[in-house]
C-alpha cells in the first residue's frame, strides 16, 4: 500500500532528550515512543513527514528539500536542556518537491526550504531520536505557519498524503506536538483539571476513529485549552488523517505511554491507522 501509513502525535518535551534530565513522571512518554517507534520501523515506512511546533515560519509552508539531514540540535530557549544533539538522517528531497506542487495547486502559499546551513529545531530532533535512534528512515520537516488558521492547516496536511500517493511513498506523519499548553514554572506541574479532561476527550475521539468529529470540534478545543502553536501541528496531522479515511478503511488510535505533565501542558504519544496496521502495531 502507497501512501500514508499513520498518522500521530508525539511528544517533544526538551526534558525527554537526555536519560539524565528526564524526571520520572516523564519516562512513559520516552519509553512510548520507543516502542512506539520500533513497531512503525518494523512496517518498513519509506519516510518520516514530521510537523514540529518549533519550526515556526510566518507566511509559507516549508517542505525540508536536503538529501540529507546532519548537524547539532540546540534549544535555542534551553540551550541547558539541549545544548547540542548530533543527528544525522536521510532527507527525501523528491517527496519535498512533490509536497509543494500539491500545495501550491491548492493554493496555499509554500516556498522551498533547500539551504544547506539549515539545521534541525528540537520539536524535530526529540522524537525522532526515540522513533527512528539510528537513523534509518528519510526525513521531511514541515513547520507551523503563523499565518494559516486551522482550515488551512488541514488542507496542507491532505495534500501529504496525495504527494505520497504520487511518489508511492509509504509515509508516516507525525505532528509534535504537546496537547494543552498553558505553560507555568515548575515541570512537575499538571494542566488544570479541566484542560485535562478537555485533552482526554480529543484522545477519546481519535480512539474511537471519529476524525470528522475531531476536525469539526478542534478550533474550540484548541483555543479552550490553549493548544501548543494554536494547534496547527495536530491540524495539518488531522488533514492528512482524514485524507487517508477518504481513501477507505476505518481509523482509530492507539496511545503508547500515559499521558504526562510538563509545566502545566498535556502530552501523549498516539499513532492513528486502519485495523490492520494498529493489530500490528498492538
């Protein structure tokens, strides 16, 4: 099968990037997406689409054109938390380029991202130094635009999966993502009771297969609980779910690790796709 394989979210807390820092409560989100990662690797996906909340650009889309991707990873606003992570992957620059026909077919605003002093933001580097630890699998990154509002961001992300259908890639797309994210001092500290529940009902929805509902509900849902980026990450993943259920099957998702605090926000790793792949996932 061709195309979007699945979809999720993940975290990137900047705590997860080092056994050292990681406080206790966070380990299930490390060890989640571990397992999380060792069992998408096992699917033989052709290429990671991750949409990172720290890759912030203004106007456009960015689509990640570098054959390969290599350098040293720095929190610019922890650069105690990550003061410089190597990493080295596969880029997939043929899928970048597919990526931005679609998107500028649909009219939506996208330049390309080719220069070769471009280096990796943490929301990028964390998860994947879990998911993917050697490197195995191609990398395309796109980021958040400020300018595009939610409807936009869905519409982006469909067009992953008709680029991945053109080039036959067997991609998983990944927004990382915290859930809600009104932040305070202290990591220890959990989102309010109700910002919680709010979290968990989303979690729910996409359990339960019901992506629809979770589109239509998600501008209210991210502006009550105050959801990292305004929620464009988790949008665009959202766009590109709905875009595989299009194409036939029924979806839903599983959750690997619990969820976690991080200086009152709300984080869960999910991976979303048909029976099948979840059975394998399972």
């Amino acid at each position: 099968m061709s195309g979007i394989i699945a979809t999720g979210i993940v975290a990137h807390v900047p705590t997860l990037s080092r056994a050292e820092i990681t406080p206790d409560f966070q380990n299930t989100l490390v060890e989640g997406e571990r397992r999380l990662g060792e069992r998408l690797r096992a699917l033989k996906p052709d290429l990671w689409v991750v949409v990172s909340t720290h890759w912030v650009s203004t106007f456009n889309w960015f689509a990640t054109l570098q054959a390969n991707h290599e350098g040293i990873c720095v929190a610019d606003e922890a650069p105690d938390l990550i003061p410089g992570m190597p990493y080295k992957y596969p880029g997939d620059p043929a899928f970048a380029e597919a990526l931005l026909e679609h998107w500028s077919e649909a009219n939506i605003p996208a330049q390309r991202n080719e220069t070769k002093n471009y280096h990796w933001d943490y929301g990028t580097f964390v998860p994947l130094s879990h998911l993917d630890p050697e490197g195995e699998v191609a990398v395309v990154g796109v980021p958040v635009v400020l300018m595009a509002d939610i409807d936009e961001c869905v519409r982006a992300g469909a067009a992953i999966q008709a680029a991945a259908k053109k080039l036959n890639r067997r991609a998983v797309v990944i927004a990382s993502s915290a859930l809600t994210h009104a932040l305070v001092r202290g990591r220890e500290h959990w989102p309010t009771p109700a910002r919680v529940e709010a979290d968990q009902a989303m979690i729910d929805m996409l359990k339960h297969g019901d992506i629809d509902s979770a589109i239509t509900d998600f501008p209210e849902y991210a502006k009550k609980c105050v959801v990292e980026m305004g929620g464009r990450a988790i949008a665009t993943m959202l766009g590109a779910t709905r875009a595989v259920a299009a194409d036939g099957g029924q979806l839903a998702a599983l959750q690997f690790g619990d969820y976690a605090q991080s200086s009152g926000s709300g984080n869960a790793n999910l991976v979303i796709s048909d029976q099948a792949t979840l059975a394998a996932l399972a």
